[in-house]
C-alpha cells in the first residue's frame, strides 16, 4: 500500500476516532452522569490510541528527517501552529512523556 492511500486511511480513522471520544462523552453525560468513571477511563484509552496514531502518521508524513537533523517543532498539517516532531529524539521524549502523564493522571482520577 502506497503513503498516500495509507495517510488517506488513517485520517479516516483519526477523524472517526475524535468523533467516537465526542459521542462517547455527549452519551454519557446525557444519559448516565453518573458514570463519571466509565467516562475516564474510555476516553483515556481513546486518547492514547490518538496519540499513537498521530504520532504514526507523522512519521508517514515526513520520512525524510530523522534523528537531530529533524526538528523538533514542525507546522502543523491542518490548521494552525506547531506541532512536537516525534522523529526527533527530544519530540519522542515529549511525546513519551506526555502519554505517561496521561495515564497518570487518568489512572488517579478513576481510583479515587
């Protein structure tokens, strides 16, 4: 499978992906408040997923820079700013980071 057909599937699956978080969290509010915790821990595996896929579709989207010739900010593919670069070693870490944070947090917001 060629890298346009394949960033082609994976916005599809972004796209569809942001839109499950987004009814995931309008039903659960709506119809069980008080399922707070169901809530969490769903859109943290979610935002993980995200996470990951995006990270993917940078590599597919800029192949040619890696290691510390790549840089660590890079404008963002649609919309406005910048993005981390996780092709660069700091932009990995980052990235890295910023998922066990996540998890962390997530993890301390449903056990208490």
């Amino acid at each position: 499978m060629n890298s346009e057909k394949k960033l082609k599937i994976l916005d599809i699956i972004l796209v569809s992906l942001m839109a499950l978080m987004l009814l995931v969290v309008m039903s659960l509010v709506i119809f069980h408040p008080t399922a707070q915790k169901l809530a969490l821990v769903i859109i943290g595996l979610l935002v993980l997923i995200l996470i990951a896929l995006s990270t993917y579709r940078c590599w597919l989207t800029y192949p040619e820079l890696t290691g510390m010739k790549a840089p660590l900010f890079v404008p963002k593919v649609i919309g406005f700013g910048w993005a981390v670069n996780p092709r660069n070693p700091i932009g990995m870490a980052l990235t890295i980071v910023v998922s066990i944070v996540l998890v962390v947090v997530f993890g301390v917001a449903l056990f208490n």
